[in-house]
C-alpha cells in the first residue's frame, strides 16, 4: 500500500484520536508530546515508538510486546529484563563533566 501526503495526515490524525481516549500506558504522554512537535529524549521515543507499536495497548492492558527480535525490544518499558547501560567510572565522570557544563552554560545564558 502506498502513502499519499494527504492520506498519512488523515491515518495519523486519526491515531491521535485513538490515543488519546485509550488506556494510560507508557509511552502515551511522549507520543502525544511527539505529535505536538515536543522534543523527546531517547528514551522517550523508545516509549512513544512502543506504544504506538502495540497500538496504544487497545485492548486495555499494558504489557510486554514479546517481540525480541525488534532492536528496541531490550528498552521496552514492560520488559522483565531490561537492558541497563553499564558504564565504567571514567565515561560517568564524562558524562557527569559534559552536563555541568551544559547546565553552567544555560545558567549563563538565563544571566544575560
């Protein structure tokens, strides 16, 4: 089957529709985030994406998609054994190093 621009907008205007009357789950408030042109985290997309992917969990009940082979599967938010990022001391003092300086920057600009 093949998209039109105009046929796209519709199937999506009518998803919001849909998602926003349906069960509270993750996922739901970044996706309708998404569609307000909102800026998501990446794990906020990996929430919007999955509950999009189980259709805005329709039939009333929040849980694992079992689907292992999509590559998002180990983030999913209802998975038992989420995947969890192991870092060494030295790429946390980055990380830790890299947001200081972003908050100083803002507080800088915030200043100005």
């Amino acid at each position: 089957m093949t998209w039109t621009t105009e046929g796209l907008s519709q199937h999506y205007a009518q998803q919001r529709e849909q998602w926003a009357t349906n069960t509270k789950a993750i996922g739901k408030e970044e996706l309708l985030d998404h569609f307000k042109g909102i800026t998501n985290t990446r794990q906020d997309a990996i929430k919007a994406h999955c509950y999009q992917c189980m259709g805005g969990y329709g039939d009333g009940e929040a849980r694992d998609c079992r689907n292992p082979p999509c590559p998002l599967y180990p983030y999913h938010p209802y998975n038992p054994k989420k995947a969890k990022m192991e870092l060494s001391d030295e790429e946390r003092k980055k990380i830790g190093d890299r947001l200081a300086k972003g908050k100083a920057s803002r507080k800088a600009a915030i200043k100005d």
